[in-house]
C-alpha cells in the first residue's frame, strides 16, 4: 500500500464492493452511471459513517473523503478526458473508505485504466491520435484550440477501472488485517 491507511470497518467493504460493481456493470451496458446509483451509495455512506463514529464524527469522515473523491478526479473532468458519473462515483467512494484510501483507490484506478486504455488504443492502432489528444490536455495551444480540437479514439466504461481500483485497494487492505 502507498499510504498507510487505516483499515475500514467491516459493514463498509461489502457495501463499496457492491456499489462498484453496479455502477460497473450500468457503465458497461448504458455508458452511464446513474445518479439514483451514486445519491443512494453517498446517502448510505453517511448513515453508516454516522452508525459508526457518531454524529459529528461520521459526518465529517463521510465529507472529508467524498471531497478527496471528487477533487482527485475533477481535473479530468474539466479537461474533458471523463465523464462527470465517474467523478462522482469516486466521491461517493471516498465518501465510504475516507481519504487516505480514496487516494490509493484513484492511484490504482489510474494504473488500471491507463494499461487498458493503452491496450485498446493498440488495438484500434491509434497512437497518434491518443498522443496528440494527451499533447492538447497537457498544452491546448499544441493542438490550436484545446479540448474542442480533441478527436475521440473511443470511449471506454471507465467506471470498470474506478470498480477494479477500488476492489484491489480494499481487499489489499483487508489483507493487511
């Protein structure tokens, strides 16, 4: 693990477990993960947070890692490499295991989706294209216009890596246990 983090309590990992698998597998058949989804996972983080560390307590955990959740994922948001589902389904993760692991949950998403985007990219033989649209995230003024000049080298459901990331990371940590 990157961080030493603590170790969430049990009713916590079968309930994230849960919900990142729906919101997988919605992703994978609509492209899409529903809002319903992603109010009801946050609505029950915060019940559960507050079941287990009290009132004050279990709402400024349930905040503090939905905050972390969706700053960390935010940015490529705005520069339109994700969708907003995928920013707020890692909010409401991080709204469940708390900051520290909502870290480790991006880092391992990221490593996961960055090999299966590279792979696909292989597959579908567009290095270029995918290179040039990293180059205008990083730099528009490298492709004369930023986002908008973007072509598309396909999509993917990328609420499968956040559902891998965050499936690793806590089994890992229940590991640790």
């Amino acid at each position: 693990m990157l961080i030493a983090a603590t170790a969430p309590l049990p009713p916590i990992i079968p309930c994230v477990i849960a919900l990142v698998i729906a919101a997988a597998s919605t992703d994978i058949q609509c492209r899409r993960i529903p809002n319903v989804l992603v109010g009801a996972g946050l609505l029950g983080a915060l019940l559960v947070q507050c079941w287990l560390q009290g009132f004050a307590g279990g709402v400024g955990a349930w905040l503090a890692g939905a905050v972390v959740g969706l700053l960390l994922f935010l940015p490529l948001y705005l520069l339109h490499g994700m969708a907003a589902g995928d920013v707020k389904l890692l909010a409401m993760v991080g709204a469940w295991i708390g900051p520290l692991l909502v870290f480790e949950a991006a880092l391992a998403t990221c490593l996961i989706g960055g090999v299966w985007l590279l792979a696909l990219t292989a597959r579908r033989r567009q290095f270029r294209k995918a290179l040039g649209n990293v180059l205008s995230l990083v730099h528009p003024a490298m492709r004369g216009g930023g986002a908008a000049s973007i072509e598309s080298v396909g999509s993917v459901p990328y609420g499968v890596a956040i559902a891998t990331g965050t499936v690793v990371v806590l089994l890992a940590t229940a590991a640790q246990l």
